[in-house]
C-alpha cells in the first residue's frame, strides 16, 4: 500500500494543528455555528442525531495492520469500542466528543492517516475494488494512479466548493466491483488495440433521490491524461451545476438537463486548454508514485495444498467458509479472504475494537501486514497462503469474523440509518437485524445462493438500495417509519437501477415481505439462474402480486 513521504506527512501534520486551533476558536465563542460549520465538514466531522460523527478515509480501500491497529485503539479511548465501515471503504465513529477530535486526528497522523475531504462539497474519497492488484482478472492496477488523483485533488483551490460532494472510483479489471457507473466519474482501465493502457471514462452516475447510472463520455482515453481529462470534466460541473438546489446539484442532474452530448461537447472544449498541460501524468511521475507501493514478498508456491484440501474435505463447517469466503488471487498458492462484519444480530460494517486488533494480528502473521475494505462493509486479507486458510479460519471464527455469508441474502449492505444520522427518514439497523434473523438457517441460505439485499434509511442512499437485487429505502409517512422495496437492481458491469414494486411497508413487516420475494424466487428460477436472473427474466409482475396477495398496504 502507498507509503507516506515527508511532504505527506507534513501535509496532514499542519492539518492537525491547523484544525486543533479552530476548534479551540469554536469552544471559546471565538467562532460561530456558521463559521466553524465549513471547517469541521473539511475534516470529516458531522453532527449527527445524537453525538458528532467522524469519517476517517481509507483511500481506495487499503489499510496496514498498523492504521486498523490505531483505529481499534482510538475506538476503544475516544468513541463506544467500535467502528463502522462505509460503503465509501471508509471508517466511521459515532460517538466521539467534539473537543477530543484533535488528538483524533493527531493520533491517525501517526500512521499515515486523516479525514481530510471525507465530507463537505469537494472531491471524496476515491474507491476501487478490494481485490485491487490481486485479482486473476485484473488487467491494470489502477493503485498508483488513483493515488495521484488522491493528492491531486487533495486541497485542490478550485474544487474546494463544488456544488456538491463529487465521487470518483477506479476499476481496472474485467468485471467492475467499483461500481464505476454509479459515480460522478467512472475509470475503467484497459488494454487498447495496442496493448496501451487506457481508460474509458464514465460521467454522470449516482444514487440517491434521482439515482442514474453513467453514460461513456469518452472510449478511449491515454491514461497519461486521466488528470486533465478530469479536471475538464468537473470545472464544466463547477461552472453549470446548480447551486440553488441541493436536490438537483449533482452532475448526474447536470449532464441530463443539458444532455449527454452537450456534456461530452462542453468537457472537450474545456479540455483542449488542458491537455498536454502541467498536470499530464508522466512516466517518471507514475513511476515515482508507484516505489511508495511496496511489492509483496510472494513465495513460489504451488496452486494446490494436501492439508487444505483435506480439511475441506473432512470438516463441513470450514468447507461452507471457504465456499463463501475465499476468493481466487492472481498469485499460484495464494488466496483472499473476505472476513465477515454481517453475524447475525449485529450492524453491518460495524467491528469492535477488539475485532480490529483480532484482524491486525491476522494480517500481520498470514498476509503481509495488509488487508482492505469494501464497498460490501466487510474486510479482506488478500494475500493468504491456501496452507494457512485452516488456521486463519479458526482464529477469525474465535473472533466471530468467519460468518460463511458473504455473497448470501444475509450480507446486507446498510447505512447506519435513523439510529445515528440526522438526515434519515427510518431505522435501518433493525430492519437489517430483523431480516438476518428471519434468514439464519445457513443451509437455506446456500440454497438461495447469491443475493444482494441493500438498505437505505433515507433517500440520500448511503446504503446503495438502488442497486441491490432487492433494495429497502426507509420513508417517512405522517411521521411513521416505513419502507419501500425495489428489485432488479445490480452492480457490475451490466448494472441497472431496481424498480419499486409498490407501496410501503412497515417496519414489523418487512422480514415476512422478503421471505415472499424469495418464495417467488425458489419457485421460478431455473437451475442455474441467480434472484437477479429471475427477476429480469420474469419481470416484477410475479413478485408483486405475491407480496400484496393477502393484506394490501397502502404508501
């Protein structure tokens, strides 16, 4: 993972010290509400239903032991013992005072690490895949140049007051997990005709209360220009985007009021004053970059291992984690595990402090002191020896991270909803909670096979219910909590945005509503189709009237 050099750190000292002296201006009266409101935003705190909150970035999902060590010890001294990772690939505390966010930040400056542009109207954090540079199907890693985005963007002077958030993820593999179409800007690395590194550039995706997936503005794009082009593209954002509505001040709301091609046409007119300009990405800057990636020390090792493949065969319990849990690796007698944060009865994403010192040692003794998030809310160890899987399972089942549900119904992907953000309209927690509990016969959920179920609890889609096979967005109805279901979402490369399949429901009948859609699911499906595969091939119409055939709700 990219390693700090001394300008870095530098950067996010004077950080710190320049954000200890604001907030000591705010508690002593020296600062107003309004006044202090921009400052915290650009240092990731929010104030949130009951107490602050602080988004601290993982850029681009990576993490050493060292950074989750530090993040388990500031839980457990300055928040409730716990974190939440994000959809974002970041980590959030809920609990945390207000005066002890200084020593916050102080201390993850320690181990390479912040909260600068996690929030407010700037560039975000950029995302990828979580099996970046390891993954079989990978053909570019895409690391280093996400990581000149990074600093790029970083204080960029004219794009530090955007008219909203602005969200960028890379992907540099055959099948997309970024997501690239559901963001502002999507990089989609390739292999040209030439076998050149290039990139096809999506604009104008996004959730929330309009959710668009993107459209290609551009096919082909030399990866030597993936900063101007950029640039191009968000300085026609800054220039039209609206400013008087929130509500329509993203560029996915942009590029479909004055059209995709007027877009394309305005992004290439401001690009011809950029291109070929300072901001070109070398060959030098690229390499230079890319020594702060360390390589990891991989053994020359078979792709098979006797003592493995004897403990599958012989232990069921371990054969139905690895089914779920372990993923192919580009490297010969090498595995990635995706450890768990989904049991059932807890909020997804969340882990304890304990669990992240449980996760920093196993990535210490098994996979090169790394591991990663995901935009799932679980973690990865990638680099794990198919020799070492047995005692990495039991040691992360001691930990209650090796539920063998990665993939099922019951890896929800939730936000953390009414019991923590203002701006929510529902709970999501509990209906998450609810439906792990109604689904916790593990066999039948092998049975249902894989199945994204995303919740919401407000339009904001945080928790990226648009896009799962079945999503649950919580609504507000004359100052009740309800919900409403959409299937037929999907991310990957043939994604595509679920349909509401009618009124709402409440929040004692949401588990019963999703155990409808599933029988109508096991009882249309084909052998080898998915719940996506049925819902697109039988439309909604089945799904439907089972849900509403006894007790009609009316939204």
């Amino acid at each position: 993972m990219y390693k700090y050099d001394e300008i870095d750190q530098q950067i996010v000292d004077e950080r710190v010290a320049q954000y200890r002296d604001q907030v000591r201006r705010y508690l002593a009266g020296e600062l107003s509400e309004d006044e202090f409101r921009p400052l915290r935003l650009q240092n990731g705190l929010y104030i949130q239903r009951h107490a602050p909150m602080l988004r601290i970035a993982v850029p681009y999902g990576m993490l050493s032991s060292k950074q989750l060590r530090k993040l388990g010890d500031i839980a457990k001294k300055y928040d409730k013992g716990y974190g939440h990772f994000s959809t974002r690939q970041n980590l959030q505390l809920n609990w945390p005072k207000l005066e002890d966010t200084p020593d916050i930040l102080a201390e993850l400056a320690t181990v390479e690490m912040h909260a600068i542009q996690t929030s407010g109207n700037c560039i975000r954090n950029i995302t990828t895949d979580q099996f970046v540079g390891i993954a079989p199907d990978e053909v570019i890693d895409p690391r280093a140049i996400a990581e000149i985005m990074r600093q790029w963007s970083t204080f960029h002077p004219e794009f530090a007051l955007l008219p909203r958030k602005f969200k960028i993820a890379v992907s540099g593999t055959q099948q997309d997990r970024a997501i690239v179409q559901a963001h502002d800007i999507g990089l989609e690395f390739y292999r040209d005709a030439n076998n050149q590194v290039a990139i096809k550039v999506w604009v104008g995706g996004g959730l929330g209360r309009t959710p668009i997936l993107g459209s290609v503005i551009r096919e082909h794009l030399d990866w030597q220009h993936a900063l101007t082009y950029c640039e191009a593209i968000i300085r026609v954002y800054n220039l039209h985007g609206r400013r008087d509505n929130m509500y329509k001040a993203r560029i996915k709301i942009l590029s479909k009021a004055i059209g995709i091609n007027e877009f394309r046409n305005q992004v290439e007119a401001e690009w011809t004053h950029l291109k070929d300009g300072p901001n070109t990405i070398t060959e030098a800057e690229l390499a230079r970059v890319a020594k702060h990636f360390e390589a990891m020390p991989y053994e020359t090792l078979p792709d098979q291992d006797d003592g493995f493949d004897a403990a599958v065969a012989s232990n069921p319990a371990f054969a139905a984690w690895v089914k779920r849990s372990i993923h192919a690796h580009k490297q010969p007698g090498y595995r990635a595990v995706t450890l768990s944060l989904k049991p059932h009865g807890q909020a997804p994403g969340d882990i304890t402090s304990e669990q992240m010192w449980a996760v920093a040692d196993l990535a210490d003794e098994y996979s090169f002191g790394e591991l990663r998030s995901s935009h799932e809310q679980n973690l990865i160890l990638a680099d794990v020896k198919l020799s070492d899987l047995y005692a990495v399972w039991e040691k992360a089942k001691a930990n209650g991270l090796a539920t063998p549900n990665i993939g099922l119904l019951t890896d929800i992907i939730c936000c953390p909803g009414g019991d923590f953000c203002s701006l929510a309209n529902a709970k999501s927690i509990p209906i998450a909670k609810a439906i792990q509990m109604q689904f916790d016969d593990l066999d039948y959920l092998h049975d249902i096979g894989d199945i994204e179920l995303n919740i919401s609890g407000c339009m904001n889609a945080c928790g990226h219910h648009h896009v799962g096979h079945i999503g649950i967005l919580g609504v507000d109805k004359d100052g009740s909590e309800w919900y409403q279901v959409t299937i037929g979402g999907k991310q990957g490369n043939d994604a595509s945005i679920g349909s509401v399949i009618g009124p709402s429901f409440s929040a004692e009948e949401m588990p019963g509503v999703v155990q409808k859609l599933i029988e109508v699911y096991i009882k249309e499906r084909t052998p080898e189709e998915r719940f996506i595969d049925t819902v697109r091939r039988i439309g909604a119409v089945p799904f439907k009237k089972h849900v509403y055939a006894k007790d009609e709700v009316s939204a």
